[in-house]
C-alpha cells in the first residue's frame, strides 16, 4: 500500500471510530488543554502502530486498547505534575459543586467523583463496562481473560455500590 493509500485508509479508520477516542479521552481529562493534548498522542501512537494491526481484531479493539494505554501513561505523568504544581486536590471544587445540584445530578457526579478515584485499570474497566462491550471485547482490549473480566467487574460495581450507599447514608441527604 502506498503512503497516500495508507494515510487515506488510517484516517478513515480513525474518523470512523473517533466517539472511541473521545470517550477514554473525556474519561482521563478534565480539562480541554490536555484532552487536546491527549487525542493528538493517541492518534499519533495509533499512525505509529498501524502497519502493526493485526486484521484478526476488530479496529475498535485496536483503538480501545492503545487508547487506554496511553490515556493511562498520560494520565499518571498529569497526576504527577499536578501534585508537583498544585497543593490541593481539585476535588475540593467537587464538593461545592455538588452541594448545588439536584439530587439526581448530585447522585451522578458522586458516581463519577467515586470512578474517578479507581485505578487506572478499574477505571478503564468500568469506562468498556458502561460502553456495553461484552466481557470478550474487555477481555481482548484488556489482555485479560474472559472469567477475570467478569470477576473484575463484579467487584468493581459492588465497591462503587458499597462506597456511594456509605456516602448517601452518611451525609444525610448532602453530600
């Protein structure tokens, strides 16, 4: 395949799955800066990695798995420049936000604030999970196998359930 042919077919692979990139990149930015920061070093480890793909998984797959893998290794170098840079959490704004919203918004950026403070891996578990892929897509995504997937997951949902009933029973209403 010619370059013109390659980049040609590399972009409408891309354009084609792009909600994909989207979605990981929303998921490890909050702010626009660094999600345009992110989508670009992830498109440009997808062009390194395309003359690599392996036909037998789906584009998707493809993308979903460098996504993440970059989002994480993003991420942690972010987690790190903020601590150096910053001497409280951004989660302190969290708090008065949510004192403000309803309680359905409020119950919603609970569940987010508690999936935001998973690991990298459970985040990006949770982040397939809600996306509706199949314990066989997060397992071919992930590495993992199909039975830890199921179990991961499992566990997951009953921390996050436990950790948000603690919070609502404990704060009376507020959070």
């Amino acid at each position: 395949m010619s370059i013109p042919e390659k980049s040609e077919h590399f972009v409408s692979v891309i354009e084609a799955n792009k909600g994909i990139i989207y979605k990981v990149v929303n998921s490890y930015c909050k702010n626009e800066v660094e999600r345009k920061d992110l989508v670009q070093e992830i498109v440009m480890q997808l062009w390194k990695s395309f003359d690599n793909y392996n036909e037998a998984f789906r584009h998707s797959t493809w993308i979903y798995r460098i996504a993440l893998n970059v989002s994480i290794s993003f991420y942690r170098k972010e987690v790190r420049r903020h601590k150096i840079h910053s001497p409280f959490s951004e989660n302190i704004f969290n708090v008065i936000e949510i004192q403000y919203d309803s309680d359905i918004d409020g119950d919603l950026i609970l569940l987010k604030s508690l999936i935001s403070g998973l690991t990298d891996f459970d985040k990006a578990m949770v982040l397939l999970y809600l996306d509706q892929k199949s314990h066989k897509e997060i397992s071919e995504i992930t590495g993992i196998t199909e039975t830890n997937v199921a179990t991961k997951i499992a566990r997951i949902k009953a921390l996050l359930k436990h950790k948000f009933s603690q919070l609502k029973n404990s704060s009376d209403g507020r959070y």
